[in-house]
C-alpha cells in the first residue's frame, strides 16, 4: 500500500513541477498549490510510519513511546 502512495505522490510532484515551469502565470499558481498539497502528503505519510500516537491517551502523564512533550512551558 505504501509503494502505490509513494508512486501517486511521486506523480503529484511531477504534475506540479510541470505546471510551475510553464509560462502561463495561472498554470504556475494552480502548480503551486499542486506542489502544497504533495508537500503534506508527504508528511502526512511519514507521519503514518511512526507507531505511537501523538497525542497522550486519557489519564496519562506522559507519552506511550517515551517521546518528548511539544508544549514544554508549565502554565501555573
């Protein structure tokens, strides 16, 4: 399943190159977003390799995987 997304991906990237190298200054924004949106697939992909969810489950103190905390100021 991952190699059929990392081939769509991989011609969205494609597609959105092409679009950006053309002259026309409406192919060349359409490419833009084109190219955004393969940006987070990609990441959303490698985002879906990790096993550990990022949030913490209800009624824990601290990540399943042992990882870091993203907010790390203590608000009193």
């Amino acid at each position: 399943m991952s190699l059929i997304l990392m081939f769509t991906i991989s011609l969205i990237v494609v597609a959105g190159v092409l679009l950006v190298l053309s002259r026309d200054i409406f192919r060349l924004i359409v490419g833009l977003a084109v190219l955004g949106s393969a940006a987070n697939l990609i990441v959303f992909m490698a985002r879906a390799r990790q096993p550990h969810p990022a949030v913490i489950e209800a009624g824990a103190s601290q990540f399943a995987g042992g990882g870091r905390h993203p907010l790390p100021q203590r608000w009193c």
